[in-house]
C-alpha cells in the first residue's frame, strides 16, 4: 500500500483499533510533543548519518558503489490549548555522495515540513488533521520514503515535491457504536522533467480519498468495522480513476496483547480518460475482491527485553502514482522490535509488493517495476540522556511483474549506516533510524 495515496479504511482503522496506526512518510510525518493546555513546547534535533554501499544513481541506471553522509537538523514546536493541541516541524535533509550524483549540485538538500492538529470537540468527538511536504532534491534511496516502502516504480528523476493532507472526525455514539468520516489529499509532480521522454509519462498526480467508518464492539474481545472509502485520481497524462471499496474488517483480541485482524470487500475500479491518449484502457471498469490479514503481538517480555511484532498481508486495488495505471496489487510486510532498559533496542523490518499479470504501459516503454521487496535491520543505543547512536543497514531490489517473460530483479541497493543522533529534550529510541 503505498504511503503517497493512502486510502481512507487505514485512516478509519485508528477509530477503533489503536494498534493500527497509518504509515508515515518524508511527506507526512509528524511527531506527537508533550504540549499541556497552556503551554509552549520546543524540540530540536540534529542527525547525521553516514553509510556505504551499493545503489542505482536514478531509476533504471545500473547499481554502483558508493559512500554517503547526510546531516538532517529538525525543530519540531507544540502548543497545548485547552481541547486542543497544535504541533509544527521543519527539517532540511542534506545528502552527500561520492560518486557524485547527476544533480545540478553536489549537495541535495530536500525541505519537509509539516503541521498537525488534534482537537477533542466534546467527551465522544474528536477531529486530527494533519498536513505535511517535501521539496527539493533527493536520492534513489530516499524516493520510497516520499512515495511508499511498497511503491515499485520509482521515478528518474532526483528533484521532486510532494504534500499530503489528511483529517478524521471520530464520534464515540455509544459504548458499542464508533463513527468515523476520513479524507486524504496527495500531490506530487516532478521539478525537472528531463528532454526526450516519451508523450504518456506521468509526471504529476493528484489523489483524494475520503469516507465513512462504521464500528461495532460486540464483546471485550470482538470488533466490526465498515468502510466505504472512495478513490479518485488524476494524472498528467489526462487519464482518471475511480474506485470504491466497501470493506468489513473483523478485530479479535486472541490474547490479552494479541490481536487479530481480518479484512475483506470488493473494489469498483474505473479508469476514463480526459483527453489525449492514455497508457490505460479508457472506461476499463474491473471488480474484484480485496482483503488483507493482519497480526500484532504489542508487548512479550523475555530476559529483561520487551518485544512486538507485527505482520500483515493482503491484496489491494492500487493507484500507482508514478506509471499511472490502476493494479491489483498484492503485498506482505512484517516487523520485530525488541526493547532493552539496559542494552537499548534493535528491530527488522521486511516488506514485499507486487502485481500478477501484465501492466499496461506507453508504446516502447516496456514493463515498469512492479515487484519490490525490502529488508531492514537496525539496532539503537542511547549514549546519554540526549544523544542517541544507531547502526544499522538495508536491502531492497525492484523489478518487472512476476509474469514478464525475462524476470529479474535489477534494481538492488545493499548498504550499512551509522547514526548519531542529538536532542534538545531526553532522549528516546524513537528519534534514531536512516532516512
């Protein structure tokens, strides 16, 4: 699923599951500050970061060797009010890499911001929001953070600007009863669009998503949920899509920091076209099921470490926002987090994407990537009471759908990392990790 358009039934699930939280990204993340009614609150942080590898330059171009370091300095800023708490970051990203890459400069410097608002209207109603950007340059590995861990399909380009909204009111009806009304709006396009290319590629898309949630506890151990999350996408190839998945998903808590999460609907998927000539089949209309399997483990205890686990798989009606088709997309992910007051913290990471069946493209394009599959480790120890230090490293690969005739991954990145990280505030395990 990718983080660039992220449908509405992930942004209901927080009505009624906490443990189901939606993905961040560069583009919309935000960090949660302690900001008690009345007060002012201020963070800085400064990372730096060094790692070593391998990895494309640009989508498509061969992998190389290579030797990077980024500095990414951030301030975040909160303010409580009574009912109401307002939170704001910026961050400069600031990436070097020998060999150089084919940028105007040798420096790529990426500005995200962002801004959330989270306000509790009256004892069952409360409303967040949120809104957050990237502009500027960055590298191959860090396209994915912009566009999804999941997004096959990277763009060749290095400078780029993305902006994401999201809001959702939530009403307690009842003890039993949850009500919920989500959107999602994505922008991105390409700042330089390199001569040459063919007439059909896709270098801006807008997306909105939004709908209504329904939930129902039907004892301490079993939650229903209805959605009917609605999609609509543009591209800047004129071509257009709608689709509607209405979709039930069933909650059961197997144990008591157990849970099991079953979701199943139909997806309504229309492509039209506005004018001109499109890379999908204009009025194409395709129904078919979807669903997704979801278990979380939040809390085990063992030899003075607590550790969780989460995995999930499924399949979705997927808006690729860089080739502009809509795809049956199947996906898997899974993670494993481990906590130690004494020795610090370590985790894996693992997420696998792809389609089934042949994607439509532009003539003499070929088949873009559509199969990705990631692996991550990382393990943090906090040096004092506000610096932290981080090891860590990654493997990713991209290639064609599994039925391409001449399948194979082409795209592989292989690399470690070393972060030091810095605040303002105390320091805790959640402030480390690449970008």
């Amino acid at each position: 699923m990718s983080t660039a358009f992220l449908p509405c039934y992930v942004l209901l699930a927080e009505l009624t599951n906490p443990a189901v939280t939606s993905p961040q990204a560069i583009v919309s993340e935000t960090r949660a500050l302690d900001a008690l009614p009345g007060t002012l609150v201020f963070d800085a942080t400064l990372r730096s970061e060094f790692r070593a590898g391998e990895a494309p330059a640009l989508s498509n171009l061969p992998t190389q060797s290579f030797a990077a370091a980024l500095i990414t300095p951030r301030v975040d800023l909160g303010v409580g009010r009574p009912g109401m708490v307002w939170t704001a970051w910026y961050s400069p990203r600031l990436f070097w890499q020998v060999p150089h890459l084919p940028a105007a400069t040798d420096l790529l410097v990426l500005h995200t911001f962002g801004l959330a608002l989270d306000v509790r209207l009256s004892r069952r109603t409360q409303v967040t929001a949120s809104v957050g950007g990237s502009v500027g340059a960055l590298d191959y590995t860090a396209l994915p953070q912009v566009l999804g861990t999941i997004q096959a399909a990277l763009p060749p380009v290095l400078q780029v600007s993305a902006t994401t909204a999201q809001g959702v009111l939530s009403i307690q009806l009842s003890s039993r009863w949850t009500f919920g009304l989500g959107g999602t709006a994505f922008y991105w396009r390409w700042l330089e669009v390199p001569a040459g290319l063919p007439p059909d590629t896709v270098t801006q898309q807008v997306a909105l998503s939004g709908g209504p949630g329904l939930g129902f506890r039907a004892s301490h151990v079993d939650t229903f949920r209805v959605d009917v999350p609605i999609q609509e996408a543009w591209y800047s190839n004129d071509s257009h899509f709608l689709v509607v998945t209405p979709a039930t998903t069933w909650r059961r808590a197997l144990a008591r920091r157990v849970d099991l999460s079953l979701r199943l609907g139909l997806s309504y998927a229309q492509s039209t076209l506005t004018s001109g000539a499109s890379i999908d089949s204009p009025g194409e209309v395709a129904i078919g099921p979807v669903g997704s399997v979801e278990l979380v483990s939040r809390v085990a205890r063992w030899d003075e470490a607590t550790f969780s686990a989460r995995a999930s798989a499924g399949v979705d009606h997927f808006l690729d926002p860089v080739i502009g088709v809509g795809v049956r997309q199947w996906f898997a992910a899974g993670q494993l987090d481990a906590v130690s007051s004494r020795r610090g913290a370590l985790g894996l990471r693992g997420a696998f994407a792809t389609v089934f069946g042949e994607v439509p493209t532009a003539p003499g394009v070929g088949q873009p990537d559509e199969t990705v599959f990631s692996l991550g480790v990382w393990m943090r120890k906090r040096m004092s009471a506000y610096v932290l230090a981080e090891c860590g490293g990654l493997w990713a690969d991209r290639a064609p759908p599994l039925a391409t005739p001449d399948f194979h991954f082409h795209q592989r990145q292989l690399w470690i990392y070393l972060t030091l990280a810095a605040t303002t505030k105390p320091a805790t395990r959640s402030i480390g990790g690449s970008n």
